[in-house]
C-alpha cells in the first residue's frame, strides 16, 4: 500500500459541467461509508428526498435520486412511462433532445420529432403544430435548459400546451435545476430529471428525477415490464419509497449520496430563489466583461441561460488551442461546442458554485491575456 | 452555508457489502473534481483500464467502469449481447442468477432455468443437460460467487461446458473479483461484470466489465439497437475506448473513477494472489472462532466462499435483534439472509479491507458477548 493517493490538478471549473464542487461537498463524499440499509442511512435518504422535493418544488412522492449519471434519469423517466408503440413528440434544439429521440426509438416507441436550430428555443407553434397532426401521441418531451446550446426554452408554456392535448410532459432539468426557476408543481410537470454535477455542484454521477401522481399511475397500469430491471421506478422505489421498511433493490452509491445531500442542504441554505437570481446577476456581470474582450453570444438574449454562456470565439483564432491555453496555464476549463456546434461556440458555465465574482474575475483576465497574445501572434 | 457537514458513525463493514473502505480510497476520493475530458482524467482512464485487465487476468481491450452499480453491469452484459429472441441458460442458485433471468425475459430473450438449492453450487450436470435439450441456446449466464447465500460455483468448468456447446459465457463477478481466483482470459470467459464495493474495497456505484473479442463481434454486429442508450457499449466505448480521441458520452462519475483508481493501487501493489491467500487465510481464523461460538455454515466446506461466510443463527434467537445489537453497540454491520434464506442465515463478509485479523477478533469479541448475554437471557 505504498501507492501514492491519486492527485488530479485543482481546476476551476466553468464549462458545461461539472461544476466547481463546493468543498464542503467533497467533504461529505470522502466522510466513511455506512451499509446502503443502515439505519443512519435511512434516515438520510429520507433527508435526501425531502430536500430534492424543495430544490424540485414538488410534493411528488416519487422524488429520489437515480444511482447513476444524468443520462440514466433522462432513461429512468422515458423507459418507465413510455411503452412500445406509444407516440412520443421529441422536440430537439441540441444534442440531449437528439438523445431523447434515440432513447424513444429504442425502447419501440413512436418519435414524432420537432425540430429547431441549435441556440434557439424549442418553437412552442411548431408542438402545437405536431400535437394537432399526431392525436395519438401521449408525451411531449423537451429540454429545459439544453446544455448543448445554451437556449432555454419554456418549461411552463411547453407544460401547459402538453396537458391541452393530453399528453403527459416529460422535461430535462439536468442543467437547469438549481440554476433558473423551475416549478415541478405549479407548472405540472410529470416526469423531470436532473443531473448532480451541474447547478447542484456535487460529484457528477447521480441523477435526480420525480414523477407526479399521474405519471406514476401510469408507470404502474403498464402493460409491458420496463426494459431495465436497474431503472424500474416499480422496483427502486421498494428502496427509497417511503416508510422504515426498505428493501434491497441495488446497492446506493452511498458517499455520492452524502455529497448530493450536502450540495442540496447547502441549495437550501441559500434559498432557491436566491440562487436562481445569483446566477442571473453574475451571468450580467460575466456578460458585460465578455463583450468588453468583444465577444458575440450564440443565444439570443431573451433565452440565454445565466448559468451556461455560449459565445462565438473570434473569428481565425484557433479555439481549441485557446481552451488547451486557458487549461494549462490558468487551470480554468471552459466548455467546447458540441455536435453541430463544434468548434463555432465556447460554453462558459457559471453554475452552482462556481457562479461567483472571484470565478468571472479570473476568467476574464486569463481570457485577456490569452487571447491578447494570439490576436497579437496573429496580426 | 452555516450547515453542518453530513457526518455518518464509523462503522466496520462486515456484511455482503460495502465492505470497509481503505482509508486511502476514501481520500482519494475527495480529491478535487476535474472534468470528465480533462487530459489528467483521460490519463487516469487508460490506467484504470489497465489496472481492471490486471484484476481480472485479462488482456481484453473492451475492460472499463460501467458508471452505475453492479445491476448495471449485469444488465450491460445482458443487454448488449442478448438481443430479442435469443435463448440464454440462466442458472440460478440465488438472488443474483434470479435477477439475471429477469433481464433477459425482460429484454425479450427466452431464459432457460437451471435452479439449484440456495446454498448449493451450480449443477454441472443440470446444466449439461440443459443445454443438450436446448440446442439454439446461444449464452449459459451464472453467477461466480452468490451473495446471496455465500456458494463458490465452478466458474471455469461452467465456462468450458458453455464453449462446447457454442455458446457464450456470462459471469457475474461481483463478490469473487479480488476475493478468489477468477482468469477471464485463460477461462476464456466472454462477458463479466463485478462491483467496486466488495472485495476491492472501493466505495459503492460502480462496476467494472470486461468483454472477450468474440463477445464483442456479437455487439457489433447486432440486428437491433440495444435498449438502453446509457449502457450500449458500442456508444459508451466512444468515451472508455483506446487511443486519445475520446469523445463525450454522459459526464464520467470523475471522482469515484479515482476511488476505484486507487483501490485497484492497493490491489496491485498486494498482488492479487497475495489478495487471494489472504481472503482464504482470514475465512479459516474466522471459522475456528465462529465454530467455537458454536455456529455452523450454511454451505458445504468445498463450496464455501472465504469472503462472504453464511452461517446458521442459533436456534431460538432473535437473529435480527443480534444484528442489531452489533450495530448499535459494536459499530460492526453483518448481513441478513436475502430472499429464501431471509431470517435463515447470517452473512459475515471478510472482504477486502475488512479481510484482516483486526476485523476477525473485533466480531468475534463482540458476537461472543451478544450471543452470551441473549442466551443466558432466553435460558
């Protein structure tokens, strides 16, 4: 045992997630391992639950995190209601609605697809459009904040158009929960999921999800089992259901647990709406900074997300060298473009803790100076 | 951020884990988060890799953390081979061969039941025999080591009998990888998966699998997409596969990767015949003491697994109770029988970390005294 402790760099972390961790998070994560039925664990989980249902704004009974990263909630969600042969409007503005899509397909579902730019918002018109030409669809799944792009959409008029014909809303909050409003129920979302490593800044590896009363109905009239045994909500939930007699499903990742745990009690020591304008007023402050270095945004301004600022790099400058520069010498990560987005955007998150003054500060002037000695080279 | 950080008691994981977390693991484990691209954690990857091939005995490129729990991993292996209307011997002596057969019905494939007694090995001959009647079975899928009731099955004989019958072998791995000796390539096992959380001394969540070259031509050349999104390895391989070019799948749980990193350190520096010996040498100490308290195993010497030892409680005690009292007075965790055996046996893990001479005389000490103290009780 003579082996050193594995020692990664210490970076600040301001791309697409993860996020910068709260330390006191990291903390938690590395506190000793309980049993996944310990009584102490018990009680925590029960914590767990109530302060996801505060961040989620639900009293969703079904409100628990899934043992596995944010792509695993986006399945957890979609396997669970939808059965095949049922139709399902996908709307896709970037490459997690293109994921839903693929994730309906496979499980024999029916993908009616909506399709927008990348770096606009979902077009509630063309749902409506689709809705109208589809009768037999039953869900309508969207993206709330696509960390892709950049956009927001809206959540709540999405919601509403949904229900209006009777489809179920199943919503990707992975990267907006925590970090603009979001109300599971004065909105009546029916199925959300979110991911730990994002506003929440925790570990990533653990994906928050809820379901409402109605779609939990539906979940448990289906007629087909659910494909994964791992992701059945009919199975997991003998485990973080309610009531003190819990029984093994799988074993929780017990120490993520205590890390999610913590970066929500920190979440609600804060206040949620705190949080939410926080986000909004360092994403003015970092805005104002970029534009001074003469940096357009991807997004329009009424859908930009405070919380991950997409922004074209200065044309003939070579822009994964300036990520590699910012890494290396500044330790500061920034996100690359994604999908048909690669190499035309940089995505510069400002979520959770990393959304403070001493994080836009020090971009700023990393990114100054780097690009000041490129442009300068260039020239 | 006034709140106090989320504080677990100390307790001496001897259950059928968690097992007791090297100190070293849960160090390297609160490390700071980098991100999932980050040239240090693409780095770490590929020695990871290589650190799994050297635990499982294998060369085979496609060895990598499935980023979920040990079910995950069954269902990886499961899924990824198995398409609908494959038939697939599944043996089930417990729990875990129970939960493999309702995978593959689940995914639509035909399982074959060869069903032994809780306890007892996999039938050889059961097995043969099954295979004969059932010439289009494509894959024999058991269980190496069962949790559930702590019998060791013949993993290389079952193995080569699935070979002559052209098929497929898939092992779960779970309780034996670290524990006792398991050769994926001179057994010449197809598919595997295990858990960190066992005899490798890792924390909860994750679960390394390893598939052969045939197994993996068998992937790549399905007729149907695999059902789930988040566990298609012809995707995920994208981010976990060889060269530098990785590119993203979902975000990687970055800092359990360095806990299973460093537990895999450990593990190699002991070397794993060393960790073997050592897992055989503590279950004989922890047989004399438990036989002098008079208990008896559960399963047949030839058959008993040193890392996870079932025992009877004696009769007419609250077996429950006893745990409990463990817990609340000792700080130590055993096991309770699951399924078949609920409320039938004990399972007293010696498993990794918690595999050594300190753990034996603490539970010892302590079971001595609990048992005296509710025996002179009832008499």
């Amino acid at each position: 045992m003579a082996k050193a402790i594995v020692n990664p760099p210490k970076r600040t972390l301001m791309g697409p997630g993860p996020s910068d961790v709260y330390p006191e998070v990291l903390e938690a994560l590395g506190r000793p391992t309980v049993g996944h039925l310990d009584p102490y664990f018990i009680d925590l989980m029960d914590e767990t639950k109530e302060l996801l249902k505060y961040a989620f704004r639900t009293k969703n009974q079904l409100t628990m995190p899934v043992s596995a990263p944010g792509s695993a909630g986006m399945e957890t969600c979609l396997m669970n209601l939808i059965e095949p042969g049922d139709t399902c409007v996908v709307c896709v503005n970037g490459v997690f609605g293109g994921r839903m899509r693929d994730i309906v397909e496979r499980i024999g579902g029916t993908a009616v697809v909506v399709e927008d730019d990348w770096g606009k918002p979902v077009d509630v018109q063309k749902v409506e459009d689709a809705l109208k030409q589809h009768s037999d669809a039953k869900y309508v799944a969207f993206v709330h904040a696509e960390t892709s792009t950049g956009a927001r959409s809206d959540a709540r008029e999405l919601v509403a158009l949904a229900h209006t014909y009777d489809c179920l809303a199943i919503v990707d909050a992975v990267t907006s929960l925590g970090g603009i409003e979001l109300q599971v129920d004065e909105w009546e979302i029916d199925a959300i999921y979110s991911g730990s490593q994002k506003c929440l800044s925790c570990i990533p590896g653990i994906s928050p999800v809820s379901f409402s009363e109605r779609a939990l109905e539906v979940v448990q009239k289906r007629s087909s089992k659910v494909k994964s045994w791992f992701l059945d909500v009919n199975l997991v939930t003998q485990y973080w259901g309610s009531g003190k007699s819990r029984s093994y499903h799988h074993t929780a990742p017990v120490n993520s647990i205590y890390a999610l745990n913590q970066s929500l009690r920190i979440l609600k020591a804060e206040g949620i709406e705190n949080a939410w304008k926080r986000h909004h007023e360092n994403h003015l402050k970092l805005k104002d900074g970029l534009e001074e270095l003469g940096l357009e945004f991807a997004v329009e301004e009424s859908h930009r997300l405070p919380q991950l600022n997409a922004v074209r790099p200065p044309d003939g400058i070579d822009e994964a060298a300036v990520r590699r520069q910012l890494l290396d010498e500044h330790n500061i990560e920034i996100g690359a473009g994604l999908g048909a987005l690669a190499g035309k955007t940089w995505r510069i998150g400002l979520m959770g803790y990393a959304s403070r003054q001493e994080n836009i500060d020090k971009l700023l002037k990393a990114l100054r100076q780097v690009l000041s000695t490129r442009q300068a080279t260039a020239g």
